[in-house]
C-alpha cells in the first residue's frame, strides 16, 4: 500500500477512537443524562447556593475546578470514567472526571438548588484541534449567557 494511504487509515482510525466513537457511545454527548435529584445531593447543593444566582454558579464552578482534576493523559487510561452518571456517587472523592461528566456535576448541584432548572443549560459539543471530542455549557440568567467549562477552567460571560 502506498504511503498516503497509511496516514489517512491511521488518521481515520484516530479520528474514530477519539471523536466518532466517544460522541456515540459515552453518556452526556448524543445521549442525556438524567438529572439525579436527591435529598443528599440538595443538601451539598445547598452549601453552595447564594442569594444571586450567578454567585451560585461561581460558588459550584469553582468547586467543580478545584475537586475533579483535569488531565489529558488520564483521558485515554481510565476509561471507565467516560461512564460515571450517578454525581451522588463520585461526589465524596477528589478525582479526574472527563469533561462531560464535569458539566454533568455543574448541572446537577446547580439544578439541585432549586435555582436553576434545564432550560438554563444549552451543551456545546466540539472537536478539539487534536481531533478529541469536548463537551461545555452554555449557563443563561436573566438576559446573560456564561460559557462554563471545568475541564479548561473556563466560567466568562458571552454577551
């Protein structure tokens, strides 16, 4: 086989590991995720929850950044993370989550306020420029859009 036709299967074979495959198969990016709504997760919401809504979301994005690491390399070696759905569960440990499920944590503790309901979310799904698939948030209050994503550390206004 001809050079050229070697880089585009190995490019083509990338391309599916790292995007096609995830965006099909992991929870949070073709499929939703129910949001849990529990007594427990309304009482760690709560700790969380201030008397302006966009100081709530700080308060649980900045919680979200700090507990649950960011890694690259920890994307492709635990794998199984890509499957974690139950915040109640993960809740307690200070661990790498992929992005989607960081966005999942936010929505859940946000709506677990009583502040926020799903209308508030809008998701974003991207390819990076490595050709990985990335999931973010689009927050609106009020007549305000905020950009939330834990994984890059990133909370701004978009308006």
């Amino acid at each position: 086989m001809k050079k050229r036709y070697w880089v585009i299967i190995i490019i083509s074979i990338y391309l599916c590991l790292v995007f096609l495959i995830p965006l099909l198969f992991f929870p949070g990016f073709l499929r939703d995720v129910e949001i849990q709504k529990t007594e427990n997760l309304r009482q760690i919401a709560e700790q969380f929850k201030a008397e302006e809504k966009e100081e709530t979301m700080k308060n649980v994005f900045d919680f979200v950044d700090e507990k649950y690491l960011e890694s690259r390399y920890k994307l492709f070696i635990l794998l199984n993370r890509h499957f974690y759905t139950d915040v109640e569960k993960i809740m307690d440990k200070e661990q790498y989550t992929p992005c989607h499920v960081q966005s999942l944590i936010v929505r859940t503790l946000l709506i677990n306020t009583g502040q926020f309901q799903e209308e508030n979310f809008e998701k974003k799904i991207i390819m990076m420029p490595w050709g990985t698939i990335h999931r973010y948030d689009f927050i609106k209050i009020n007549n305000k859009t905020f950009k939330s994503d834990p994984y890059y550390g990133i909370l701004e206004e978009m308006n």
